[in-house]
C-alpha cells in the first residue's frame, strides 16, 4: 500500500521548467507520477494515505553536500559566538558561561568571527585569562580551522613555549614571544586530545538536535564528516545508527571517512557505499590546507595582506601521495578539503598520477580559489566540486585584500565552473555557515550578503539562476554521492524525499528567500516536520 500525493506542484527537476501535480510513493520510493485522475485510476487498489499539499510547492528533498552533522548540533547547545560584533561581547559571554558551568568543567564558545568586530584582531590568551583564569576555555573560530584557549587549558594540554610546531599546524607566538593561545590546523589537535571525551549520551543528544533543526529547514539529508571528532571511530558512528536507524529520525547521511579513521573504518569490515539506506558511508576524507580567515589556505602567492606567508599545507606531497594511495587500495574516492589554489593543485597532481577507477567519483571541497589552467585540467576528470554559496557574502570583502584583486578572477566562480561543466554540488559546511539551504541558494544567485544595506553585488558575472541554485541542492548533492540514479529529482524509481515550501522558488523575487519557512519536509515517504 502507497501514499498519494496531491494539490501541490512538484518540479521534478529532471529538466528546467516541468513540473507534475501529483506523486504517488510506495515503500519509500516513487512508483507514479503525473495527474490526480491518472495517479488514482492507476493506483487505486494500492492507495493507503492521500496527502494534500494545500497548493504548496514540492522539490526533491534538499541535500547538503557538505556539513557537520554533530557540529552543527553542538552549536545549537553550547556558547554561539558566531553572531557577536565585538570582542567585548565574546568577553563578556565567556565569563557569563563560565560562571554558570560547573568548577573544572570545560568551557567552550562556537564560531568566533573576528572579521565581525570592528578591531578585527583575534581575542588571545591573556584577554581570556583576564575574565576566566581558573577554569578551562576553549574558542572555536567560525572556519573551526583556528581555536583559542586561555592559559589554564594550554596548561592541561601540556602546550608552552617550548612545544613544538606539529606538521601542518601553527602555535602562534605575539611580538613579545609569548603564547598567544592561537592555535591553527594540525596544533588544535592538541587541545582537542587533552580534553575529555564526549559521552554517547552526549553525540546522541547533539546530533538530535541537528536533525530537527536540518528537518526544519527543509534538509532530508546531508553528506557528513564527523567520524574522527569524537572519541573514536566505532562510538560515533554507533551514534548515527542509534540516532537515525533505532530512535527513528530520519536523515540520509553520507559518511565521509577522515582519513585518521579508516584503518579502523576497514578493520571493521566497512565497504563503499556500504551501510544502509539512510547511513552509507562515502569517500575518504583529506584535509590539503586551512583557511583563509586564519591565512592558513594554501596559496600559490603570498598573501596580499601578509607578505611573509602563502598558508599551510597540512600535508607533504609525499604524505599526500601516500593517503590518495590508501584510499586508492580500499577502493575508496577521496573527499579533500582545498582552499587555497595551490593546496588544489598539489591535489591535482596526486589525482592524476593515482587516478580513481569504477566510476567512483572523487570530490575537491570548497574549490574557492581556482586559476584557469586548473579549471582546464579537471574537466578531464571524474570529480565533483563541493562549494558553499554562502561563503560569498562571509568572505566579501575583505578576500579581496586577503588575496589581492589582480588574483581573484576564478575565484568562488560557481557560474564559470557550471558553464564548463564541471559537476558542482551545494553544501553549507556547517556549522560553519548557517546550515539553511535557502540562504546559500540566495547567496548563489544574488551574490549579495544579506545584512548589508548596500546590497553590495560581488562578482555579478558569477551570478546563478534560481534553478541551478535549487539543483545544487538536489540533483548536484546526489551526483556527489553517487545516487544521481534514485535521489535529486522527482521521478519513478527515485526516494520519496521532498521539501515543500508555501511559495514557487522559482518565480519569486530571491530577497524572498530570506524570510521564507518550510511547509513540510518529508524523508522516506514519511513526513518528519511540518508546520505547525
């Protein structure tokens, strides 16, 4: 027995423009498409449930190519920092914290922005230490690419002035020579070792947290790296089957497989693709370099406004040649994080020495800087780019003072990379960014950033029509895990995932997006949220 579907227009997405007035779904699939009056002649002895979309608009279900599931949770119950303008904010709630947590307990603030505070210097040590000296405090920066902690939790992690740089990592030092506290890639390890380790009761609380939230913007699902954060391999992922498969909440997630973990992701007999229908696990996860905000990403030149530095690579060539060569023995694609133009080329270089093979797809995450030869030499690759929208209205302006104007021509070039058809897929990188799919979509196509009154456009050119803004949430995020065959659009044979919104995405002026709330999102034929 199925469910109808109906009063609704569903764009398909199968090609710009078609759209159906009916689904009907059975076992969590989509066995029907077309009218109501074909749908319930076909169908009429197997039609169980009818839902009435009440004249809403149904998209396949909204996937996010790229986040941190249990992250993202965990912003949603410790200190958000992200949306605080200035330091004496971030001082001031880090004490209020700290007063209210529990003596020798750990506290901890999410997503610091310096680039918000109007100094734009990044709180240090000693101005912690000021408001919290007894307790330990950890800050994380908004790229979670550099943390902060004061001196009592550089203490416990055993870090001073004679510790040494870890490769691809950075202890910073001030003028004087001192700790700053600063911590960057690889050295935030460190602190993280140091501190103790989260509880299932904990990871399974966060991640529930997430889902609602994801459900609630309209995410059936998203492609996740959270597998070497917490603990140890097997604890986490117990997390996701418990969350998702045991308690009932519904997500597909894509597991991306850290590299530090997947000894232990084989030794337990793990395979691509494996898992089940809603915890699958992907490619192997590679770091090549850091961000911009801490001027970590690997550039091929110096930065523009710090001449003594072109970033970190996280790896030698040599190691990375060897981790490509892991995954390559497992038979896994790889997923690596590049920022910088220079961390994506000395990727590039790996890939096409040690290609991947079976039409496994490898994927480049963030591709924000790019030169044209680059863009050249991957579209003779199978490979996918991971991008986030929203770090267009994040990072304007102040990358063009980061990087310099005369090298910023392929940079977060979305339309350029679309048109030379490069395979993309859209993602949020939260709790990075917002994890709503409606404010990257804005960013695609606007290129504006929301708070700013000027409605500054950056980059115009690069501008995206709503429906490739609305495919990289769909069609592109099940290209990027391999099910561009049974997810990302609207048509039998696919999952029955759906995002419904009150309006039509694509005959709406884009400021509408800002305001706009999910009607109903529905995982596996099942509705998980709806509007109360």
């Amino acid at each position: 027995m199925g469910t109808l579907w109906f009063n609704g227009k569903f764009y398909t997405m199968t090609e710009e423009g078609t759209s159906v007035e009916a689904v009907f779904t059975k076992n969590g699939y989509i066995t029907g498409t077309g009218s109501v009056q074909e749908l319930e002649a076909k169908y009429a002895d197997l039609i169980s449930d009818r839902v009435d979309l009440q004249g809403n608009t149904v998209y396949p279900g909204f996937v996010d190519s790229h986040m941190h599931l249990i992250g993202h949770g965990e912003t949603l119950i410790r200190l958000d920092l992200s949306k605080m303008n200035t330091k004496e904010q971030v001082l001031q709630a880090i004490k209020e914290k700290a007063a209210a947590t529990p003596e020798g307990n750990w506290v901890i603030g999410e997503g610091f922005n310096e680039n918000l505070w109007e100094d734009s210097e990044v709180v240090t040590r000693q101005e912690i230490d000021a408001v919290v000296p007894d307790q330990p405090v950890l800050l994380k920066r908004i790229c979670r690419h550099a943390m902060v902690a004061n001196s009592r939790a550089l203490e416990m992690a055993g870090i001073n002035l004679d510790t040494q740089n870890p490769p691809g990592g950075l202890i910073e030092k001030n003028e004087e020579g001192e700790l700053n506290g600063v911590l960057k890639d690889t050295a935030q390890d460190l602190l993280v070792d140091a501190m103790p380790s989260p509880t299932g009761e904990y990871l399974e609380g966060a991640m529930t947290k997430a889902i609602e939230n994801c459900w609630k913007l309209g995410l059936v699902g998203g492609h996740t790296e959270d597998l070497s954060y917490y603990g140890n391999f097997e604890k986490t992922y117990q997390t996701f089957l418990n969350v998702i498969e045991k308690n009932g909440k519904k997500f597909r997630s894509h597991l991306l497989v850290h590299q530090a973990v997947i000894e232990d992701w084989n030794d337990a007999g793990n395979t691509f693709m494996g898992g089940t229908s809603l915890v699958e696990f992907g490619a192997m996860k590679i770091f090549a370099d850091g961000a911009l905000g801490g001027r970590t990403a690997l550039l091929s030149h110096p930065y523009n406004d710090d001449p003594s530095t072109n970033g970190v690579a996280i790896h030698t060539q040599e190691r990375l040649t060897e981790l490509v060569k892991k995954a390559r023995e497992l038979q896994l694609p790889i997923a690596v994080h590049t920022i910088g133009d220079q961390a994506f080329e000395n990727v590039l270089d790996v890939v096409e020495a040690y290609p991947t093979f079976n039409g496994r797809r490898d994927r480049f995450i963030h591709a924000q800087l790019l030169r044209r030869e680059l863009i050249d030499r991957i579209k003779k690759l199978p490979l996918i780019l991971d991008i986030q929208p929203r770090f267009v209205p994040s990072d304007f302006p102040w990358v063009i003072d980061r990087v310099g104007e005369e090298n910023m021509e392929y940079n977060y070039a979305w339309k350029t990379l679309l048109d030379e058809g490069i395979p993309c897929a859209g993602g949020s990188d939260a709790p990075i960014e917002p994890v709503d799919p409606l404010l990257g979509m804005h960013a695609a196509v606007t290129r504006t950033n929301p708070l700013d009154p000027q409605k500054t456009v950056y980059m115009e050119d690069q501008r995206l029509s709503m429906y490739e803004a609305v495919s990289l949430f769909t069609k592109g995020s099940a290209y990027a895990c391999h099910h561009e065959d049974d997810h990302g659009m609207i048509k039998e044979g696919y999952r029955a995932d759906f995002t419904v919104f009150p309006k039509d995405l694509f005959k709406i002026d884009p400021e509408e997006l800002l305001g706009m709330e999910v009607e109903m999102t529905i995982v596996d034929e099942t509705v998980v949220y709806k509007k109360a």
